[in-house]
C-alpha cells in the first residue's frame, strides 16, 4: 500500500540525487533514513548491515582533491 506525500523542492532534489538505477524513491528513504537508535547496541547493529558507505562519494572525492591540494580547501573555506 502506498500513501500520497508532498516534499518541498530541496527534498525532492536530495532524494533525487540519492536515487540509484531503478531504486524507487521508497527504497532511497528506507535506504538513506535509518530507524530510530536508542542504544550503542542498535547504532552497532546499524553500522554492521548498511551497505556502502556512510557518506557520498561525490564529496568523498572532493575531499580527497582537497586533501592533495591544501590551496584549494584554504580558498574554499575562506569564500564560506
């Protein structure tokens, strides 16, 4: 059973940009949004089974450009 929602832009943009090849974007929420954790145990439990990594790797990639070039990171936190 499916259920109708509204998302503001920027959400449907992020969303997007999770999405993978045929992934529905339910599948991209369940992927991306973990369940509630209360307990060291349950954030070990969550660690243990996601697939892939815990960041993009878009920005993964940045941050390695970056690192190899420490004059781009100084200019870029500096026009932020």
């Amino acid at each position: 059973m499916s259920k109708p929602m509204q998302v503001s832009e920027a959400a449907y943009a992020v969303l997007s940009a999770q999405k993978r090849p045929g992934e529905s974007f339910s599948a991209v929420i369940l992927r991306c949004v973990p369940q509630p954790i209360d307990t060291f145990g349950e954030l070990l439990t969550h660690l243990r089974t996601k697939k892939g990594s815990l960041a993009d790797p878009e920005f993964l990639k940045e941050l390695r450009r970056r690192k190899q070039n420490p004059k781009l990171s100084a200019r870029k936190s500096r026009a932020h």
